[in-house]
C-alpha cells in the first residue's frame, strides 16, 4: 500500500530526506513531488514529516484526491525509461576504480556490483582481502539496490524493528553498513557496488565513491 502526493505538495522536500528507500523523486518543472508506488514501502515517514499534509496511504486517500494515485503511478511510467543494468565492462571497470583507491589507502577489498535486483554482476576480490569480505561486500551492495539509497545512511536504523523485520525478509542480506552506493540512471535504480575489507567502514565508502566515478563520467 503505498504513500501518494497529491497537489497540495509545496515543494518542501522534507519527504525526500526522511524515505529509507529514496522513492519520492519530481523533475525540473514539476508542480510537485511524487512516490514511486513500486518502490513504497509503506513506512509512513513522509506523511510524518509533510509540513502541508499532502500525503495519505493509498487506500486512506480522500475522494477527492484519488485521481493523484494514478498521477504518481504515471510520473514514474514516464520517466523511469525502460534501461538495462550496469554492462559487464562498466561493471568491471568500476570494480578495479575501487581497487585503486583501496590500494592507494593501504586496503585490500573486495568489490561487488549488483544489478537493481540485487544479482552480481561482477566481483572482484583484491589478493589480500579476507575471504569474508566477499560476502560482506555483496550484502552491501544488496541493500544499497534494495533500498535504493547509500548503506552509511541506514546504519543509524540498524537496531530498529523496521530493519531487522526487512532484514528477515531479506533472508539476512540486508546490512546497514557504509561501503555501498545505489546507481541510478535518472530516477530509476539499475544496480549498486559494494565495497568491504578496509580497516574503517568510512574507507569502504571512499572506494565505493571512487568506483562510482567511473559511472558517473560515463554518464555525464
């Protein structure tokens, strides 16, 4: 049952910055914004922290906003294009980015690029980087995909219900720990890396951050 915006959205962006899993999004120009509703997970904070109250629950909507749960729906048919994942050679080459910076820092990782439903596309675990850490790497990079946001944002909510419920769900995979970035191309989630083996979490997410590099140039 997802969230939905009706127009009397002032732009605020308040919404945008409390969403776990990054679905509100609008476009230069848009009178406001809206939710993905395949992405929604109905966990309430938008319609917490809206200054104007211009978000209701799907089924808890007035009648005379219902027209606004097809106007949210169709903002994301428009414009989350039908885009394939990260290629291989992109993949790989954001992999070995990461390894550099990992190297330069004196880390050895391992570094894993998901598409956006968490299935690997490409690994790449350093020679000196624990066994472990590919793995940990992966779980990463799932939950980056998964919640469509970077992990060092979740790891303040690693102890609340919400997550280890979703973790449960997840079958364990879900680890709310920095070293993983969603990648997006426009509004839509195509993938995530996932980086661990460094000695502090921060230099995992400094390496992802440098894998990330080669997509964003790429896509510039």
């Amino acid at each position: 049952m997802p969230y939905v915006i009706t127009d009397l959205c002032t732009n605020d962006g308040a919404c945008v910055e409390v969403c776990p899993v990054a679905c509100i999004h609008t476009k230069p120009g848009a009178p406001q914004f809206y939710v993905d509703p395949e992405v929604c997970i109905d966990c309430e904070q938008c319609e917490i922290v809206c200054p104007v109250d211009a978000i209701f629950k799907d089924i808890d909507i007035p009648a005379k906003y219902t027209d606004f749960i097809e106007v949210n729906a169709a903002f994301f048919r428009q414009n989350k294009a039908a885009i394939g994942s990260v290629p291989f050679d992109t993949a790989w080459a954001m992999i070995q980015s990461s390894h550099e910076y990992a190297q330069m820092v004196g880390a050895a990782v391992t570094a894993v690029v998901v598409d956006e439903a968490g299935a690997p596309i490409a690994v790449g675990k350093m020679d000196k980087a624990d066994p472990v850490s590919a793995e940990l790497a992966f779980n990463k990079a799932y939950t980056a995909a998964a919640f469509h946001v970077a992990t060092a944002t979740l790891a303040a909510q690693a102890r609340q219900p919400i997550m280890r419920s979703l973790s449960i769900a997840h079958r364990g995979k879900i680890l709310p720990m920095a070293g993983a970035l969603p990648i997006i191309n426009g509004v839509t989630i195509v993938g995530a890396i996932g980086i661990h083996g460094a000695a502090r979490p921060e230099q995992d997410a400094l390496s992802a951050r440098a894998g990330m590099s080669v997509w964003e140039n790429a896509h510039h």
